[in-house]
C-alpha cells in the first residue's frame, strides 16, 4: 500500500476518499494563514500538491521524485537560482530530504510545512525545524500544519482509526508535537487546534515569526 501512495495520482485520490471536507475546511485557515506570503517560499516535504501560492515562488522540497514533477515543472538540483530571484518561476522544486535543506542561511520569506511531521522521528523532525528557522529571512515567518491523535477516541472513533491507519508513524499529541517545537525554538509560537474533517480529524496550526536572532531556549507559547 505504501508503495502504491508513491503515486501522485493515488496518494491525491485517497486523500480526498479518507479525509472528507479537508479541502474546504482547510480553505477557510489557509485564508488567514497565507494571507501575507509574499517573496521566496519553501514547501518543505511538499509532496504531489501545492500548498496555497504565494505572490512570488513557491519552492517544493520532497524526497519522492514523482512528487515534484506532479507538483513543478520545473524540478531544479541549483540552489543558486535563489541568488535571481526575478527570475525564478512561480513553482518550483527541488529533490532533498527535510532535514537537511540545500539553501543558505536567510534565503527565504517564508518556509512551511504541512503535514510532514507524523512522517518523521522526534530527531529528523528537530533538525528540520532548525533548518526551515535557519533558511528564514530576519522578520520572516516559519508556519506548521500537523496531525495530532483526536483528544477522545470514543467520541471520535473514525477518526481515531484513520490516524491510526496513517502511513505516518509518528502521529503525536498536542502536547507532545509542542514539545518538540519548543525544544528547538526561543521565540514564542503562536497555535491554534481545530477539526480539518467531517469525521473529525484534527491537526495543529503553528506560526513562528523569526527575530534576528535564533538562540535555541526555552520557549514561550502566545
């Protein structure tokens, strides 16, 4: 099955079979999530679908080739391009694990990741929070989406048995997913649950603004 979710083409088909609704209720988030995204952004672990665009490039990160040529035509191995960036096309990608980004320091406006993290152990996920903080421009802004296990199984049943069902191994808490965040960042997250399904699955939205500068500490929740 797993192999088969390689597939652009039926990796989108179940997730629009087994997550009813998710496209318009996450409309309505993106709205005010994306409102501002402006300049150079990276979609980190993007997968085959874009996440909203941007006035300016969106840059898809993705490990699975067949991914990136359903989500750019342009599929590119030069970082350099960054250096242009009037010159860049509206989409892009380039083929790179998420937790070591081939971008320099401050090349970017903004970097996203939505629903990566139930795919990767505590430690990937660390390095590549650190690394979306580190590709940021000063000023810039690091937003997460992420699955979280539904506070009540009994009440959410289907739910429950859809993220257990999830190819992602690493489904977490809140609690546990804001414990990851925090032990790599200083600067105060803003975060908001809700439900993204008409079965009720649920997911946490996460936004950093990144200050000048990044001292990993004990962090502060707004």
């Amino acid at each position: 099955m797993n192999r088969l979710l390689e597939i652009p083409g039926v990796y989108l088909l179940i997730q629009l079979l087994m997550l009813p609704g998710a496209r318009k209720l996450l409309a309505a988030q993106w709205r005010k999530a994306f409102a501002e995204s402006t300049g150079i952004i990276l979609d980190v672990g993007c997968g085959p679908e874009p996440s909203p665009e941007p006035n300016g490039t969106l840059v898809g990160v993705d490990v699975n080739t067949d991914y990136l040529r359903q989500y750019a035509s342009t599929v590119s191995t030069d970082p350099g391009l960054f250096l242009n960036p009037k010159s860049l096309p509206k989409r892009l990608a380039f083929k790179s694990s998420a937790d070591k980004l081939p971008f320099c320091d401050s090349c970017s406006d903004e970097t996203r990741a939505m629903g990566l993290f139930h795919h990767l152990t505590d430690e990937s996920t660390v390095a590549c929070v650190s690394e979306m903080i580190r590709c940021v421009r000063p000023s810039g802004k690091i937003i997460i989406f992420d699955t979280v296990w539904p506070r009540s199984s009994w009440r959410r049943p289907w739910a429950w048995l859809v993220r257990y069902m999830d190819r992602g191994r690493y489904v977490r808490t809140e609690s546990g997913l804001r414990s990851i965040l925090c032990s790599v960042s200083g600067i105060p997250w803003t975060c908001n649950r809700f439900a993204y399904t008409y079965i009720g699955l649920e997911g946490m939205l996460f936004i950093l603004h990144k200050l000048r500068t990044f001292v990993p500490a004990d962090c502060c929740w707004a």
